[in-house]
C-alpha cells in the first residue's frame, strides 16, 4: 500500500496540470518557451504519475484495467476482472 502522502501528492499534481492546461497550450502554440520555463514544474503533464486505484503502487500499472500488475493477477486468479480468465502464468 502506498504511502496517502503520495497519494495525495499525486491529487495535487493532477489539480495543477488542470489548472495550467490552458496556458501551457496557449505557450506552446507561441513557442514561449521562457513562459514556459517560467511556470511550475508541476503543472507538466509528465510529472502525473499512473497509479493503482486499488493499492495505490506506481510501479507495474496496467492503464486497461487502472491496476498494478500484481493486483490485476490476484483480481484476475479470483474472477473479479470480467472476460479475463488464466491461461498460463
């Protein structure tokens, strides 16, 4: 489980890149790249990290499903993901 700091860090990183979306796009149609600079780092998409809804884990995320690979098996080995059945693992 990932820490709720993190979490919470990560909310905040989504609110600014919604804040300063239309102004980056205005930047970059201009090629201001000083304003750009200017603005702060969060406010780049980038910087929004994927994680899963159900653990919080960043690392192994799969974008399909919104989970982290090992929450997709352990969802997938109980028959809670529909249409997604063991093959082979």
């Amino acid at each position: 489980m990932a820490k709720k700091a993190w979490i919470e860090r990560n909310k905040r990183k989504m609110a600014t890149v919604q804040k300063y979306a239309a102004l980056r796009a205005e930047l970059k149609a201009k090629r201001d790249y000083v304003g750009l600079a200017k603005l702060p780092r969060d406010a780049s998409p980038v910087r929004v990290v994927n994680r899963c809804s159900i653990t919080g884990r960043r690392r192994g995320y799969i974008r399909k499903f919104g989970l982290s690979r090992l929450t997709f098996r352990e969802a997938a080995l109980n028959g809670l993901i529909p249409g997604v059945i063991k093959a082979s693992w």
